[in-house]
C-alpha cells in the first residue's frame, strides 16, 4: 500500500515540475536564439547579407514553432441522436476556431521570430531578391499582423515586383500602415503620397495583364476554331445596355 501511495507522489511531483522545464528549456532556446540574432546584426552591419541570414535562420531553429489554430466540426454537425458525427465531411466554414492557451513564454518567442523573419527580409532587400523579402516579411507579420517595419519592407517590395498582384498587396499593407501610425508622424505624408502614386500603376499593370490573358485565350480560341475554319475575329462582343454583352457571329 505504502510503495503505491509513493508511486503516486513521484507521478504528481513529475507532472507539477514538467511546466518549469518546459519553461527552462524555452528561456535558454530564447538566449541562444538572441545571441545568433546579435551575430547576423554583426553581419548585417559588415554588408555579409548571406552569413546575416544564415545567422537569423539558425535562430529562427532554436525557437518553438508557431503554433496554427486548429479547427473542430461545429456542433451543428453532429446529429443530437448519434453517436458519431454526420457522414457528410464538415466544410471549413462550419468549423470551429480553437486557440492554445499561451504559455508564459509564447508572446516573447512570437516577438522573436517576428524580428529574425524581418531581418532576413532586410538582408534579402540588399541582396535585390524582393520575392524573398516578400515571403520573409509575410512569415514575420504571421506572428506580428501590426509590424510596421515587415508591412513597409513588403509593399516596398511589392512595389519593385510591379505586378498587379503585388502593387495591390503594397496598396493594402500601405493602407493599414497608416491605421498604425500616429497622425503626427512624419511618415504619414510620404506613405499618403506613394498610395495616391500607386494609384494608376495598379491599373495600368491591371490593364496588361488582362490583356494578356486575352491574348492567350483569343489564341487558345483559335487553335480550336481554326479546325472549322472559324476565328475569335467571327464573334463580336456589343454591350446590350442592361450591364452585359451580346454576342454575334459575323463571318
């Protein structure tokens, strides 16, 4: 009975220390993951882009990975007088939303990684590879969503991608930036000016690639229609006054 009930001491005692091990390692993944953080700093300053990023990334392995919200089936899903949900798959919207509880430790590491995934963006800025950038910002903003410096870093970069896509992307994070400033910074005038300068860039880059895709569907159209001896050029599209199109074929 004796060697039971000291059996039982020793699992509680194991499961009430677990926490401050857990605890333990962490802080001392954050020290080393700070120390090679201050070493790609060193290189960043030197213009050694390549070891800054090195440098960044080893510390990005030293810390926990960022945790995902997981989805369960709503309840809505499972019929009351069953056992086992539905057989129809729940669809995502009908999913609910979990969050972890954080752990003491949890908002420190997301700041962390939140840093080491921007300053790998700064290097990939310098090295002139803004599709890096862009991702490497994205990743920080994951566990930051209100960084200013990664959402400025990536419409900067955006910018120089100069897709539609991107120039809007950069409109957006623009945009939010200045929700996040003070109305007394500075920054604010120039962000504004650049918005108003993007303005006919994204429709300009909006208008190429539409008729681009066009193109590649006009010709698509008359590789098929060519067998009949037909082309794209026999059908007109007139605008029908109610907001749509007709269409007549004209040989």
């Amino acid at each position: 009975m004796s060697d039971q009930h000291a059996s039982s001491s020793n699992t509680s005692s194991s499961a009430e220390s677990q926490p401050d091990e857990v605890w333990t390692e962490t802080r001392e993944s954050l020290t080393k993951a700070e120390e090679l953080k201050q070493a790609g700093n060193e290189a960043f300053k030197s213009s050694d882009w390549s070891e800054a990023i090195v440098s960044y990334r080893t510390a990005l392995c030293h810390l926990p990975l960022r945790k995902v919200k997981k989805y369960q089936p709503s309840s809505r899903e499972t019929d009351p007088d069953d056992e086992q949900p539905s057989s129809s798959a729940p669809s995502q919207s009908r999913q609910e939303t979990i969050d972890e509880p954080d752990g003491p430790l949890d908002p420190e590491c997301r700041k962390a990684r939140s840093v080491l995934n921007a300053n790998i963006g700064a290097c990939f800025v310098k090295l002139g590879n803004h599709k890096d950038a862009v991702d490497a910002c994205t990743k920080a903003l994951q566990d930051d969503p209100n960084y200013v410096k990664a959402l400025q870093r990536r419409a900067a970069c955006n910018e120089k991608i100069d897709t539609w896509s991107a120039l809007s992307s950069a409109q957006e994070d623009y945009t939010k930036v200045l929700t996040l400033l003070p109305p007394t910074s500075p920054q604010v005038l120039e962000i504004e000016r650049t918005l108003r300068r993007l303005e006919p860039r994204v429709q300009v880059a909006q208008k190429k690639e539409t008729d681009e895709m066009l193109d590649k569907l006009k010709g698509l159209g008359n590789s098929v229609l060519g067998r009949f001896g037909l082309s794209t050029d026999n059908f007109k599209f007139e605008p029908n006054g109610n907001g749509g199109y007709s269409m007549n074929f004209a040989r």
